[in-house]
C-alpha cells in the first residue's frame, strides 16, 4: 500500500502550497501539498487542525449523562454518537438485549438519523461537484448553484432531509440534540398519532430515494472510465453485519476484507474489537490512525462507511435496495469490491433508499406502539457500544468507577477510521491531476473532492491529547512578541 507522498526529504527547501479551509465538510481541516522546482509533488497531507477531546471531558462523570453528553461532539451526526453511547451503557447496566419497542424505536431514529445525513451530504456538499464538473465556477459550484440549474434535484434533497429530521423530531423531541436513550432502553413510547404522521409521508420518501440512486448512478456511469479511477485505492474493508451477513447499521459483529474481497476475520464481537484494532498517531495531525493489528501499521489500515458497508455485506435486507446493491457490485466484472472513493456517493444513495424502506417496515411493525421500553440487569464497570455512523464503524467505550463515574473512555470515530485512506486518496489525486502542473483553484478542488468522497466529520474525529506540536504565544498590547512556549511532537514543552 503506498505511502510515497507521506514524508518528503528536506521539506523545508520546498514550495508549501495549503488548501484551508477544507470546503462543503463538517469540521476544520487543511491540506498541505510540498512542492519542488519543477511543480512535481513531493508531499501531500490531510491535518485536522481543531481539537475537541471528549475523551477528556466526560472522564468524573455519571455514566448515565454520556450519551446526552456526546452529542455535542456534532451537529450532523449526534443521534449516532447518543446511540454509540447508550449502547455501552446499556453493558454497564449489565442489559445484553433491550426489550423489542425499545430496540425498534431506537432503530427508527437511527434510520432517519441516516437517510438526513446522507441526503445532505449529497445533494447539499457533493452534487455540485459531480453535476457541474470539478473546474466550474467557484461561485457557481454550490448548492445555490444547484437550486438555480436543477430545483427539482435540490428539492428532493431538502425534502428528504426533512423528513429524516421528522423522524428524530418525532422520536426524540428535536431535530437536533434531542433524548432519547436512557440505560437499558428509551425514555419515550412512540404514539399511534406520531406514527400514522409519519406513515403518511412514506410513499413520497420512497419514490424520491429511488430517484436518488438514479440520479447518481446516472452521474457516475455516465464518466465510469473517469470516476472508477479518481482516487482510487487499494484498501481493506471494516463493517458490521447482522449474523447472516446482511447490512447491518444498528447492531451486529465485525467483519473485515482484504481489497481483492477475501475475508480476513468475519463474526467478530464488538465487545472485542481491542483484539483487532489499534490506534496509531502522527506529529501532523489531531486524528489517530486506525490498523488492524494482524496486519501492522503500514498495510492494516481499512476503509469504512458506506461503500465499506455495501462492498462487505452478503446482502441488504430490504429488496428495492438490494438490487441496486446487485447492479452497483457488478460494475465490476471480477467480483472484487468497489474500490474509487467517488463510488461511497453511489453506495450512499443506495443506503439512503435502504433506510427509507427500513422506516417504513418499522413503522409498520406492531411491535413499534408497545409499551416494554426498559430493561436492568447485573451491573458492570465496563461498556462498548459499537454501531455503524453515517460515515462509517464508530466505537464507544467507557469504564467506570465503584460511583458510578467515567474513569476512562475511548472513542474510535467513523472518520477516524478513514483518516489514512483519505490521506491515500488525496496522493492518487495528487499524482494523477497536479503534479508537474500549474496549480489552479479547480485542480485543488480535485483535493476537496476526494476528501468529500468520505463524507468526513473533522469535528468528530479529533480525540488525540498532547500529540501534535503547539505553540503558545505571549503578545503586549501592541502585538509585540513577549515570549513563547512550544511544545514538541514528544509532548514536552520548551521556551523558544
């Protein structure tokens, strides 16, 4: 697997030429490309430049706040985070198996938590890519931009995210931010008149989600030579699945593929994915490095998220989805995984239809107006909650004290796991489109797209304390430097 645009030799004798900030993505982050004389790249990274450390926040708190805690970590994706977090609560209060309501009315919210993610990440942040060419107008390459020029593609967009906001709302209490989830269960029935609402809306869902996977799969086979190869990288896949192999985002075990779709561990339990995955850093960047410890650090990194989740499973449970699973899969001829970046759209579109179709089974499950909605059991000191983000695997775990309080947490994020795969997709786009060129604003976006490809939350995924280089500056009242502390790689500080 290459790494040969990571570290370049005497980089201080070369041109640095900085994409900041990273645009139409949730979160701060930059790009730092190194050049030498003749525009050849020598080095190309993604860093995350913000720090958010919940890993340190929550650490003397009760265990039942967390999973209204950890919302905060983002505005896009909170529902995830909540049913991370109450999934390894649910351990601590020693519950294997909540009660079916409980379960399925968690599974509503997560569903619709998902189809809003993805419709927003689509049709908002990526479209005007993939509708207007990577080289158009700034000022024209947006989702404005969007609206003036297809209106009925940016209503669906919109649409579709609202009603997975309705679902939250209807659920939770808010569109953002809400509750939900308490030990062992959910602290809301959903009520007859809550459910017919949204049955109502279901038929006009349905219909837009197809036309959804439509739309993109028209976009990318209309340029296949172009989008299969933009990007493209060679990588392991990491996912749940349920115990039939099917898609699973809720809850399942883990499986991994090399990238020629071979299995390389499959049915693993959450409760052990510490046997499996490690957590690497580098001096450059707050976001960790995930890798599969069999495999070492240099070639165990994986890939997650949507086009993991359908290149992993044997099957989509719900059947409009599954044969888009089908067509997409045989795109290519030798069977092996989907492997450009620019396909997690197509995979995303076919998920988004997915959890259309799973809302309307759940809402029609009589199972989803019962009143069971707790359960306790032998408590525990510690607690994984595994569960399939928007944008990938996402783990939570936590031990707590005697009191009941956060003693230590660990939180692997969805874009965490995809830190090195968009740092290997970047360098592909790199060597493929700028280097030896004049760098314009349209071959930098090239950057930006492949980044988009992942969907990355930069906000989520930044957990590593004490690891990359600050500098602390003292400043009089007329902007004259007074002193400076700078702390080291190695996390020691100095006096510069």
């Amino acid at each position: 697997m290459n790494h040969d645009l990571e570290t370049a030799e005497h980089p201080e004798t070369l041109k640095r030429v900085v994409i900041e900030p990273l645009t139409r993505v949730e979160g701060h982050g930059k790009v730092t490309l190194l050049l030498d004389e003749d525009e050849h790249i020598q080095q190309a990274r993604l860093h995350i430049v913000e720090f958010r450390g919940f890993e340190k926040f929550i650490q003397g708190r009760p265990y039942w706040e967390v999973p209204v805690l950890v919302q905060r970590l983002c505005g896009i994706c909170p529902v995830s985070h909540h049913l991370a977090a109450a999934k390894a609560v649910d351990a601590l209060v020693g519950v294997r198996q909540l009660p079916p309501t409980a379960e399925k009315i968690r599974r509503l919210i997560h569903f619709g938590q998902t189809l809003q993610s993805h419709a927003v990440h689509f049709f908002h942040l990526s479209s005007p890519d993939l509708l207007f060419g990577f080289e158009d107008e700034v000022s024209h390459r947006n989702i404005v931009g969007v609206i003036a020029d297809h209106p009925d593609i940016a209503l669906k967009g919109v649409k579709l995210r609202k009603f997975g906001q309705e679902v939250i709302r209807v659920v939770s209490g808010k569109r953002v931010h809400g509750t939900l989830a308490v030990p062992g269960g959910v602290n809301k029935a959903l009520s007859r008149e809550d459910r017919d609402y949204l049955l109502r809306q279901t038929d006009e869902v349905l219909a837009w989600s197809r036309d959804a996977v439509d739309l993109v799969k028209r976009l990318y086979v209309a340029n296949s030579a172009f989008h299969d190869r933009f990007g493209r990288i060679d990588s392991h896949w990491l996912s749940l699945v349920d115990s039939d192999g099917n898609l699973e985002i809720y809850d399942g075990s883990l499986r991994t593929r090399d990238d020629s779709g071979c299995m390389i561990f499959d049915q693993a339990p959450c409760d052990d994915y510490a046997e499996f995955i490690r957590e690497g850093i580098k001096p450059w960047t707050y976001m960790k490095f995930p890798f599969l410890i069999t495999l070492g650090r240099e070639d165990g990194w994986y890939r997650v998220g949507p086009l993991a989740r359908v290149n992993n499973c044997d099957q989509i449970a719900t059947p409009l989805a599954e044969a888009q699973r089908r067509e997409f899969l045989a795109q290519d001829a030798a069977g092996h995984p989907i492997r450009a970046p620019l396909a997690y759209h197509w995979a995303r579109m076919i998920e988004l239809l997915h959890c259309a179709e799973a809302i309307v089974g759940l809402l029609r499950d009589p199972d989803i107006l019962g009143g069971e909605l707790q359960l306790r059991g032998e408590p525990r000191q510690e607690g994984i909650g595994v569960i399939e983000a928007p944008r990938g695997t996402l783990f939570h775990h936590y031990r707590i004290d005697e009191q009941g309080l956060i003693e230590k947490a660990n939180l692997i994020v969805s874009t965490t796991n995809n830190n090195q795969a968009m740092n290997e997709s970047i360098r592909a786009v790199a060597r493929e489109f700028l280097d030896g060129h004049e760098l314009t604003e349209g071959l930098l976006n090239h950057i930006e797209v492949a980044i988009r490809a992942y969907d990355p939350c930069l906000s989520c995924a930044t957990h590593a304390v004490g690891k990359m280089p600050l500098s602390l500056e003292l400043l009089d009242c007329n902007g004259r430097l007074l002193n400076r502390l700078e702390r080291n790689s190695r996390g020691s500080c100095e006096l510069a």
